[in-house]
C-alpha cells in the first residue's frame, strides 16, 4: 500500500499598502504561510531603501524576525564556557637536606720507595680506566620532585585556563551586544519611518480580504513566547 504524501502547507495572500520614510503609498502583495511571514518578506524589500542595507544575511534574518514577532525575544544569549576555580594553596612539609657526600679516601700511599716501577704504573693506569669506566656507568641518584613545587606550577597553570576562558566568554558577550544593538537600532529606525496603512489577508472561500491588525496581536499560544520577553 503506497504512503500517503503529506500535503504541503498552503500558501495564502495578503496585500500591504505602507509608506516609508515619508514616501508616497505603496501596495505589495505576498503568498505566505501567515501574516508575520508576510511581513517579513516585507521587511527584505524595505531594508533596501534603508541607511542599513549592508546588513550581515544573519542580522538581517534577526531583523525581519525580531520585526515580525515584537513579543518575542528572538536574540538567545551565548551559552558561556563554565570557568573552573582557581587550585587553592596547600601547606607541604619542609623538604629533607640531602645527605653530604662522604669524604675520598687518601689515595697516597706510604712508603719510603719513591722509584717509579713500569709494572706499578701499568697496574695503576689499568685501575684508573676501569674506575673511570665504572664511574661513567654509575646510575645518577633518583631526584625526587618537589610537592610544592609541582602544586604552584598546577596553580599556575589553573590560572593560564581560566584567564583563556574568560577572554573567550567576553568575546562572546561583546558580539551578542554588538548585536543586539544593532538590531535594535534597525527597529527604532523601521518603526519611525515605516507606516502600513492596510494590511489584508485574502479569503479564498468567501472571495473577500480580511483587514488585519497591525501590530499583530500577542499570540500567547505561541511556543516561541518567552514570558520574560513581553516587556521587551
């Protein structure tokens, strides 16, 4: 059995007759989903005859949004990075002193013959190389680290992230009010020059447009509406 397709949404039509800036009156028509579609796509003809024209293709989807739907906070502010807490200091035992070197034996001998002897000195090289060679492959004593030490150098580097972290939290901070100013200015800017004297949706069933009102009403069914965006 063959999947019903699902149907697509229908289009409906609305007439908007506006003056911008002191102009003369103006009428479009728009094939939209609803009213705040319409208006939106309005808003993408007006912002050409506007000083913000060079709008960013993301602040300006801000605007039109914002626009459409007054009641609605439509800027999200950034989730921020969680900063972690700075290490706090600790107290360590004072380390231990490291035990002195014994003392070399005397390797002078004693004795009243001071005649050089070939098969004395042959034996004397012989031992002087292998106590060299010997020497060489000592282990070097194991160091251990300092506690102290290693937990400063924790601290420091704790402090080397968090400073990273907020540097990036402000950036963030900065660019949704930049923003957010932005996109304000664009609206105090729209809702001084921008008049819509009719705003009308056609009826198809009963071949008659529908005056609407402007603003749009609250839509408090909306699941967009935040409730601390009202006052906005």
């Amino acid at each position: 059995m063959k999947r019903k397709k699902e149907r697509e949404p229908e289009l409906l039509q609305y007439r908007i007759e506006y003056s911008l800036d002191g102009d003369f009156p103006t009428e479009r028509f728009f094939m939209s989903l609803n009213p705040k579609d319409a208006l939106s796509q309005l808003c993408h003809i007006c912002i050409k005859s506007s000083p913000f024209d060079d709008l960013k293709q993301g602040e300006l989807g801000l605007f039109t949004r914002a626009f459409s739907n007054p009641y609605i906070d439509t800027l999200d502010r950034p989730e921020l990075l969680s900063v972690p807490d700075p290490i706090p200091d600790e107290d360590f035992p004072e380390p231990e002193p490291e035990p002195e070197p014994e003392p070399e034996p005397d390797k002078t001998e004693e004795g009243e013959n001071t005649q050089d002897d070939p098969d004395d000195e042959n034996a004397e090289d012989f031992f002087n190389s292998t106590f060299h060679q010997e020497e060489q492959t000592l282990t070097p004593p194991e160091v251990k680290p300092d506690p102290a030490a290693e937990h400063r150098k924790k601290q420091a580097e704790r402090l080397e992230e968090i400073a990273l972290i907020q540097s990036k939290n402000e950036a963030q901070t900065q660019e949704f009010e930049n923003l957010k100013g932005k996109v304000a200015q664009v609206l105090e800017w729209f809702e001084a020059k921008l008049s819509i004297l009719t705003f009308e949706e056609y009826n198809r069933w009963i071949d008659k447009w529908i005056s609407l009102e402007y603003p749009l009403p609250r839509d408090d069914d909306d699941p967009e509406a935040k409730p601390d965006s009202l006052d906005q």
